[in-house]
C-alpha cells in the first residue's frame, strides 16, 4: 500500500535561484531552470551530500559533525512572502535576499506541509520536505542593505512562514513555470505528540 497519497494541491515553480558562495554572501542568483542532482541543485553552495551540523541540531549531535545533508534547498512560498513583507511594511520582499531556492505558488499554509512531503516535478524530479524552516537572523543584513531599517523585523515577520528546507529524491530539470504535484505521508499525528512535548 502507498505510504503516501496524492492531494489536490499542485505548486507553479515562480522564482528560482542559488547561493554559488555562502561564505561571501547569503543572497542567492536567480535562474531560469534548474538541473536538481542528488547533491542537491547544481551549483548550490548549500548542496552536497552530507553538511556539517549546526546549531539546529546541537540536541543531536557536537557541532560540526558530518552529517546527511536534508537542508539542499530551502523552498518558500509565494503567498508567504508576501504576508511576511506586509507584516514587515514593505511592498514585497525579494527571495533573493534570504537565499531561497526556489518560490513555489500555489500550496496555502506551506510552510507547514508534512515532513517527508514530496513536489513531483513532470520531469520526475522529486524533492522531499525535511520540515519547516526556521527563521533565522542571517537574512537580515542583505535585507538592511537593500532596505535600510528594516533588517531586524524579518526573523518576528517570518515566524511560521520561513518555508521548508528539502532535499532532493530523485534527479531532473525544473524551470519557471513548472508545477510540483504534492504528495503526503498517509498517517496520522503521533498521538503522543502533546505528551512528548510537554514542559
């Protein structure tokens, strides 16, 4: 039996873009396709198989530990973008200055969508989602430069709409106009959700 179900909900690929050198900048170059390998996009400085690990998961692991690398892309939405300027009190926010991957539109809550998630491209290219991707501070100095006075509202304004990071599942091309078909993991919640996360 499938593990994962088909849903109604299909995403227009409306921006895409990497970062080809992290540690000069955070702000990605736009694209008009995209070859996506099992490293990840092809030439992301974000890709590869494995990554050190972060402060993300200091829980889990000492920092800098080799790790499987499912934070290849980061992926937002359209929609969310836009609540996030708005709640910023700018007029619109360009992925570039986060180091988005790529913009998808079409999927309400996305940042949301269930971990282990796929975007089946028609090529056969299919990113899976790691799970929500937390806002952070980095985005806020690009963003400063090119709206001064404005960096440090991004990470309260990105709260719950940052996105999702992704890894990619099987290799293809996708380009601007593309529409990824969502599928999601045919489960439940954990029942013992509330229990484990009780303080």
């Amino acid at each position: 039996m499938p593990a994962l179900a088909a849903t109604k909900f299909e995403a227009e690929i409306v921006w895409l873009g990497v970062v080809t050198d992290r540690a000069a900048a955070l702000p990605s170059a736009p694209l008009e396709a995209m070859e996506l390998t099992f490293d990840g996009p092809l030439g992301e400085a974000h890709g590869g198989m494995t990554r050190p690990s972060c402060s993300r998961v200091l829980g889990l692991y000492p920092r800098n530990t080799p790790i499987r690398n499912v934070r290849q892309l980061s992926i937002v939405s359209e929609e969310e973008l836009a609540a996030i300027a708005q709640e910023m009190g700018l007029e619109a926010l360009d992925p570039t200055l986060l180091g988005a991957t790529m913009v998808l539109r079409g999927v309400p809550d996305f940042s949301h969508v269930p971990p282990s998630s796929r975007l089946l491209a028609d090529s056969g290219a299919s990113l899976t989602v790691d799970m929500e991707n937390r806002p952070c501070t980095l985005p806020a100095r690009p963003i400063e430069t090119q709206h001064p006075g404005y960096g440090k509202a991004f990470k309260p304004a990105a709260a719950n709409r940052r996105g999702v990071t992704a890894w990619v599942e099987a290799e293809g091309r996708v380009a601007l106009g593309d529409r990824l078909r969502l599928f999601v993991p045919d489960q439940p919640v954990w029942s013992q959700m509330p229990r484990a996360l009780r303080r």
